[in-house]
C-alpha cells in the first residue's frame, strides 16, 4: 500500500468512529436518531421504549 491509501483509510476510518460514537452519545442521552419528532412515526415505541 503506498501512503496515499493509508491516509484516505485513516480519514474514513476517523469519520466512521466519530459517527458511532456520536450516535452511542445520542442514545444515552434518550435522543433519536431520526429528525423528525417520532410523533407519527411507526416505530416510535421500539426507539422510546423506556419512556
């Protein structure tokens, strides 16, 4: 591998963490992932079941 694909791999890599770590913050704070209020969502007891 030459260093240009190592550092295209880190920064996707960094990016894909920082994704899972923000959703894992989200999801202990009681938020959703989703954006739209979850009022007339299907699924919104399996997303806030706890509430």
């Amino acid at each position: 591998m030459n260093w240009q694909t190592i550092v295209v791999l880190a920064v996707v890599a960094i990016i894909f963490a920082a994704i899972i770590i923000k959703g894992i913050k989200n999801k202990k704070e009681g938020k959703s992932s989703c954006s739209c209020g979850c009022s007339g969502c299907a699924n919104k007891d399996y997303c806030h079941s706890g509430k």
